[in-house]
C-alpha cells in the first residue's frame, strides 16, 4: 500500500513552488504525496486538495487555526484525522500545527503533551531530542512521557537497538538541575526506562544518549543553539577560507573532505520532526526548508507511517513499564 | 597601585603547577597575584598564602565551604572580603566558589542573587551572558537585575558604547516564551533598560544583543551547548582534514587563516567567568584551564578591579531606573 502524505504546500519561507518540487521528489520513492493548497496551485501532477486561506508565522496559533479551518495547514493537518491521508507534514507556524494537530487528530489515550522529537546528527549516529519545543512549560512526569516516545522513535524509525536516555541538565550528577530536572531525574530514575543520568549540552553532538529529553523550552533552547552554531562556525570557516589565495586553494582541497560533514550537520537531511503523542503522525519542517528538505520531512512521515509509530506508541502507553531487577 | 588578585591554586584539572605558571604569566603584566595554596607549593617567587585542605569538584558545595574554612578556594575567595585581595579567581567547583562567595564576600544592597556572566565571542566582538548558571532556579525580578549587571559589564570593561539586551527565548516574539520568559520580557519591556526583546540561541555568536539575559538553568545549557557545538564542529573538521593526502594538504594551506577564528572561539581567550552582584570581584575560570586560560582569568578579574565594577554595580542598584521619554 501506498503511503499517502498530506502536504501543506503553504508556510515555507521560498514558497509554494519549492513544497511541490520536495514533494514531487518523495513520489519518485514510491510515496503518494498529496498537496493541499489554493485553487490553481501547480502541482505538477500530484494529487490536489484545494484549500482556502493560509497561516502565516506572525499568527496566534489557537486563533488562526479557529479562524480559518479551511486553510491549507488545518486541512492537511485534518486529512490525517479523516483518514484521507495516512500522515501530515507542515513547514508553517509550528504553534498552528500544534494547535491543529491537539485540535484535529487529537492526543493518544494517556498522553498528557505531545512532544516535538527531532534528531540530532551527532558522531554516532542520529539521536533524538525530545521535546523540542511543543511545551514551553513542562512537568516532570511530561518529559517521562517523552523519554517513552523518544525510545520508541529511536528503536522503529532510527533502527537503535536498545536505545539509552538521558535527561539535558547543567552537570551530570543527579543534584543538578533546576526544579524540574531534580523532579524529572527522580522519575526517570524510578520509571524503568533505561535512564543513564544527566547530559550536558556539550555532549549533544557528541551522542552519549541516543534520547535526550528536556521541557519544551530548554530543548528549544539548546537546538536553536546546536543548528546556530553549526551554522556560524561553517560560516565563519567558509570567510576565512575566502580570505587569501592560500586559503582559498585549501579550502577547494578539503571540500570533499568536508562534504560528508556538512551533510551530517545540514539540518536539511533530516528536513524535519516529528510531532508524537497523536492519533497520527505529523511532522513539523523547518520554516526555511529547501526542496530537499521537504523530500526528507515527507519521507520521515512516510517513515513513522510504516513502522506504525502511532499504534506501537499507543500499546506501549498502555503497557505498565517493566522494571528491571534490583 | 598594583592589583592584588587572590589565586587557588587548588581545582584546575590540570593541577596547581599549571595554575601557578597561569599567575606567573598574569604577573607580568604588572598584576600581582597572591597564591593560595598547600605547604610546599612552588610559586616560582609570587606571594604564597599557605592554605589546608582542597575541595573537589564533586564535593557538595554549602557542606565543603562550612567543613572546610581553610581550603585553597575558601581562603582565596575570603582574601576578597578580608582586604587581603582586590579580586580572586578559582577554577575549582563552581558551586562552592558561589557558596563561599555569598557567605564571605556577600551580595551588595539589594541584589536577589549573584549571576555568572561570561563574554561570548561573536562575530561582532565579544557580548555577555549572564546569568550562566548561578542560580538554576530564577524569578523574572532576578532576570532584570542581571539585565543591570550584564550591562554594566559591557560598558566597563568590554567597553561597548550604548550596549542593548536581549532576552534568550524560543521565539522572537513577546508571547514566545515559558512562564519566566513571558514575565520576564514584560518586566524587561517596563524597566526602561535598553531593551530589545527576545532573541534565540541560533543568533548567539552572530551577536544580537550585547547582553544576553536568561535564568541559570537556560543560560547554562545554552553555552555549553555553544562551546561543545565549536567543539564538535571544529574537532570533526579537523578529523576530516586527516582523512586524504589531499585533504590534509588542504588543511595545512587554510591552517593560518583558521588560527584567528579559533582563537575567537577558543573559550580559553576569556578564561573566565564574573560572578557578579557581591562586594568584590570573583572570577570562575574553567575547570580545564590552560596556564593561558588561567592568566586571562586572572587579567579579566584585575580589569574588573580597575574598572571599579562593584562600586560602579553599587550605585547603579540605588539609583532608580530611568524611563525612556514616551
């Protein structure tokens, strides 16, 4: 069976046209994207839902998503609702999609918040931060619930085989940490998941854990710095490689050296994350996604569609956690 | 006058040898610092204070400070409050240092709480974090007056004409934001401090605001976050730089034009951190400095001397806010 994408062709920073070229490159790969977007839009043969009204990143999401149900970004998120689509992906207001998404395909049995997983490129291989901005203010038995969704994610979608958590904290000993992390480190520590301790912020590319779950707020914190950082040090590499013709001559040597780096580091090879917790999968992309990062952002959805995350989660919450032996 | 800058000898991972060869250093600058440290210790000729007992870095801080009066960092930090000393500078454990500091050398009138405020080398030219992980836990009052600090830091002794703050957050938007945030930014908004809303951590080393206000937990996170990403990029570079004949070539050809960035970069350029808000100057030095790391620890807190910081923060905190014209 064919995976079937709702695609919300509005809300990207370069506009409709790139949405569809992404898309248009995941249905190469035997995925069956469906663009919802205004009357007239080209999408290049894909199937067309027509919608009516756009979200735009300046707006108050709960208002915005009420105002105007027939949007593209309400509609696409909806279609996962109705069973029209089998998974929705959304480069527009992220508080929208998440207002959209509690609103439309609604929280899983037991879920208190859903989270926003996204992975992290480090030297071992990807691992995931969750949440990484759906809650701006947490409590500690929420970020438990994370460090279950984000196992989940890394064991199905990331082929771990026994993935390992760690909660993002300011040191390492389990005394550190503001309120919330003292409590959260109790929890993870007394719920049988397999919680290694605290990590730091400068271990993130590193990977000691191949789940690090923090609030809402923090993780937003930390992976806006993470990608700004990347961005700034390449950047500022790439001027001082411009600065002589000595430099320059080096800098032409190490490119392909360096490619595979880049590659890892390009939050576009992921293109997107997921939004868990839901009667459905949904996955938030960058607002500045390229074509191929929406290809990406769309394949993931088609990703946690086929390894049935939503199901594997839902039974999973239901499931007493196993305590190991003491 | 000669600044006299209290110096624990103990606490570095490096050892006190590296510690003594950092003030060695400072010392020809014309500054002079007093070494504290156990019987025996080569100070190559600096002032010695002979001091009994170390505490470590996993020691509990309020517990190690009251069982141990007379160790290296206790002393030094006392000096401070005694007279004895203009300023000290530890690269011990960053909570005792805190504890012994608000118990010997105290806040000054009307400071919540004591912020650690570290330079970031931005593209820009260094700005200021504060607070970086003094108090985990933080009110929205807290934050402003670590606005106040910051700002005077950058006046004085990174000598920026009309520094402007900024509040790190998960959105440049006002709503953006936990519950501090969100309370903070309207407290910033009516301080009438020169205040330019929120900012992200992917903008840190791009140099947005020249004060950067967050709550110790966030502001920890964020700049280890920070310093661990350059790691990581640079020591994967470096890796990739080592893979082919070419690419090492490449590597060797850019190394000079490199060398300023990683300077920039390099955390050891500052060496330390203020801890600002008390009667006298402290500075906390990484625990990994280099004698170079040390040396700049020791010239950052002697500027604060010269600078006049405490007595300039003193008056600042008495006189009241002035509003901006409506």
């Amino acid at each position: 069976m064919t995976t079937r994408v709702a695609v919300d062709a509005l809300g990207g920073d370069h506009g409709s046209h790139e949405i569809v070229a992404g898309a248009l490159e995941a249905a190469a790969d035997g995925i069956r994207p469906i663009v919802f977007g205004p009357d007239g839009l080209d999408t290049g043969g894909l199937d067309h839902v027509v919608t009516d009204g756009e979200i735009a990143m300046v707006d108050k999401p709960a208002e915005a998503v009420r105002a105007r149900p027939d949007s593209s970004l309400v509609r696409a998120v909806r279609s996962v609702a109705d069973g029209a689509a089998d998974a929705a992906v959304s480069a527009g207001n992220t508080g929208a999609i998440l207002a959209a998404s509690l609103r439309h395909v609604r929280r899983l049995p037991g879920v208190y918040r859903p989270g926003i997983a996204v992975m992290i490129p480090t030297r071992r291989g990807p691992s995931v931060l969750i949440d990484a901005g759906a809650n701006a203010d947490a409590r500690p038995e929420h970020l438990v619930q994370f460090a279950l969704m984000g196992l989940l994610f890394a064991e199905e979608v990331l082929g771990v085989a026994s993935p390992r958590v760690r909660l993002l904290s300011i040191g390492e000993e389990p005394e550190k940490g503001n309120q919330l992390a003292l409590e959260a480190h109790a929890l993870l520590r007394a719920s049988g998941l397999p919680f290694d301790g605290n990590t730091e912020g400068r271990t993130l590319l590193e990977g000691e854990g191949e789940v690090v779950v923090a609030d809402g707020f923090t993780g937003n914190v930390a992976l806006k710095t993470l990608e700004g950082t990347i961005r700034s040090v390449l950047g500022a590499l790439r001027e001082e490689a411009e600065g002589s013709l000595q430099a320059r001559l080096g800098g032409l040597l190490i490119r392909p050296a360096a490619r595979g780096l880049r590659a890892r580091l390009d939050p576009e090879t992921y293109g997107g994350a997921y939004l868990l917790g839901l009667h459905g999968i949904v996955v938030i992309a960058h607002g500045s996604s390229s074509r191929r990062a929406v290809a990406n952002a769309i394949r993931l959805a088609a990703r946690g569609v086929e390894h049935d995350l939503v199901g594997r989660l839902a039974r999973r919450l239901q499931a007493p956690v196993e305590r190991p032996p003491e």
